[in-house]
C-alpha cells in the first residue's frame, strides 16, 4: 500500500471516498467533511489544517482513509490535553502543532480508521503513515477521538494510549411514546419533568421538525443567529459559520433533522441535529431569549420524540451535562487514544491516564446509582 496526505477533501474523489464509509454515518460523508473545508470552519487560518490520509492498493485503488488534521491548539476536540499542552511549555518543549483524527466540533464516537471491507491491514498501515507522518514533521503527538471498537483495537497495536470519558445517551428499549418511556420514572421525577414540559406550552411555545429540504434562506437568517447567541454569550465566535449550513442544506439534506421552537409562528429557538443509521445527534442550540425549561424541551424531550417516533436506537445529545442523567440519559463510556512522541512525556501521560481511567469508572457507577428510572420490583405509582 502507498500512503497519500491531501490537505483537501477535493483532491480525492467523493464516491471512492464514501464507499469507505460505513452506511448512515453522516460526519464521516464526504460532502460532511467538506463543507467544513469549504465555508472556511477548518483550514490552516482555524488552527485545523487538514492532512488527511489516503491508502492505495498496488492497482491504484483507495482502500482506506483517515480524517486528520494538523492542530495549532485543542479547542473544538471535547477531550481536553490542555493540560499536557500546559507542561510541554513548562518544559520549555512544543506540543503544538499536533495530529488530530476527530470528526471537526462533534463528539460522536465512530470509526475514524476507514477500510475496504474493515481490513484489519489496512487499518494497521494508516495508524504507521500517521505516527511516520508525525515523525517525520516534528509533531508531538497523535490523537484518534471518539474512535470505536475497530480503531481502538488497531490503535493499541501500536501502543497509543486509551483514554476512557463519559458522556450521557438516550437508548429506545421500544417505547410506544413519550408516556411510555415516562412510565419507566420514579413518581418524583416524573412529575418534575412533566412540569418543565409544561412549563414550555404554557409559554405558548410549540415544535415542529423540519429537514435540510425546508431549510430555507428565511428561515436560516432566523435560527442561524440563535446558534451564534449560544458562542456568543460565553465570550467565544461560532465554530461553524453560516456557509457550512448552506452547504450541508444542498448536499445531505436528508442528514439534517432540525427541532424548531416558535411562538405564534414566530422561531425562538432550535435544536440542529443529524440523523445516522439508527441513531440522531444533537449538535447545534440557541434561542433568541431565556424561556423556563426551554433548554430541556429543544434539546432532549423534542430528540427523544423525534427517535421513539422514527424507530431511532439511540439519541446522542452531545459532550458532558450531568443534568441529563435526571432525565433518562445513561452514562456511556467513549474512547480516545493517544501517541506522544517525546518518551518521557509518553511515559508520564500514560501514568496519568491509567489513574484517571480507574476515577472515570467510579464516576460512572455513582451516575448509574443517579439514574432516575424505578426499580423492576417497584410498581408504577
């Protein structure tokens, strides 16, 4: 095989490309990927100059691929090394520029090692050109985010570092409906999330849920300032810009699924998601003002709906929130591994990581223990 590092997702052809990637995974799309190049979000002025690799056979053809992007800092990756970027320049050493295998601002867990026929060589040869690659340029480290089972696999051949995090994901046991799954609380917290849902529709608030095809020039200049509100108001400029959506609305719009708030047929909020094969991803929220409880509704109560309605297996509303454990979301590990070039570091890391993996599994059972649902034995009151 003969590894290729294009610094654009159109220097490969989108068909070749999207034969790699597993059926339903909307962020590993080529037209996903791309859209992010093309309006600008990632790219060398971002700090995410993509470097992504390519795998050819002898006869030429693309048998595998990896998304990887050279960083010049750690925001938008959701697993948080500022601290080893911290002790690097202590030591007077530089941590960035550093590899990065990550699907751009989204923490969903997936493949990121992509092969014909799930290769277990080719998945092997990509991790080798991507720790040569880093090698080679004097980067410090590799990191492969939110990988699953198959990367995890190849990338501890390799002796990168496994490091375990939490998130919170709503899982369908086959509910008929909302009610249904409100079934399966304790009394106690039923009744409270029944208030916040009331709450929402006693602000004359309703819903409605719209794809990339009803995504309209109006109707983005309306929500899409929502979605900077959210950056805005914490001192930070939006990771996507208005183009991405632009973008994404013509070229997957059946990907998009879009929870839209309104008042009288006027938007005040929404809730951007993507739906994959089996599963939607909450990604993107804002509103134009503060509502009680509207957080709740747009972003979990209206995901939950959408994914009992459409026979979804799961509904994954993003990084963090122990909040969400009260409302029916289960603790879930992810995984990320990690190659740090300069030994000692490696070492220490390594150290670090295997404590913090040992209190990442304690937190994990005191947030099972927090879990709102009754006990089998308890009859519904």
């Amino acid at each position: 095989m003969k590894a290729t590092f294009i610094q654009s997702l159109d220097d490969v052809d989108a068909a070749a490309w999207n034969a790699l990637v597993p059926a339903g995974n909307p962020f590993l799309a080529h037209e996903f990927l791309a859209a992010m190049e093309h309006s600008g979000s990632v790219g060398v002025e971002s700090g995410w100059a993509p470097s992504h690799v390519l795998a050819h056979d002898d006869h030429g053809a693309l048998v595998g691929a990896l998304p990887l992007y050279e960083k010049a800092h750690s925001w938008g990756e959701f697993v948080f090394d500022f601290a080893w970027a911290q002790a690097f320049h202590r030591s007077g050493l530089h941590y960035y520029p550093k590899l990065v295998s990550a699907i751009p601002f989204t923490p969903a867990t997936g493949p990121r090692l992509m092969a014909a026929g799930q290769r277990r060589d080719v998945m092997d040869f990509l991790v080798e050109a991507s720790i040569a690659q880093a090698r080679e340029h004097g980067l410090s480290s590799l990191h492969l985010l939110f990988g699953d089972d198959d990367t995890l696999a190849s990338a501890g051949r390799h002796g990168l570092m496994p490091r375990l995090d939490c998130q919170f994901h709503w899982t369908n046991e086959g509910y008929a409906d909302f009610d249904a799954f409100l079934a399966t609380f304790r009394s106690a917290r039923r009744k409270k999330l029944k208030r916040e849902r009331r709450r929402v529709k006693e602000c004359g608030i309703g819903f409605r849920w719209i794809n990339g095809d009803a995504l309209t020039d109006d109707l983005l200049d309306r929500i899409y300032p929502f979605y900077e509100r959210t950056f805005l108001m914490r001192g930070n400029s939006p990771y996507l810009n208005r183009a991405f959506f632009e973008e994404i609305r013509e070229t997957m719009p059946e990907a998009l699924a879009i929870a839209l708030a309104e008042i009288q047929g006027e938007a005040v909020a929404t809730a951007i998601c993507f739906q994959g094969a089996g599963a939607l991803y909450g990604r993107y929220w804002g509103a134009g003002a503060d509502y009680h409880s509207l957080h709740f509704e747009t972003c979990f109560y209206q995901g939950i709906e959408y994914a009992i309605r459409h026979e979804l297996d799961r509904f994954e509303p993003g990084a963090q929130g122990e909040h969400k454990l009260r409302r029916g979301f289960r603790p879930t590990r992810t995984y990320s591994t990690h190659w740090v070039g300069h030994p000692e570091f490696g070492r220490a890391i390594d150290d670090y990581l295997r404590r913090e993996r040992n209190a990442v599994e304690a937190y994990i059972e005191d947030a099972d223990a927090e879990l709102p649902f009754r006990r089998p034995d308890f009859a519904l009151t």
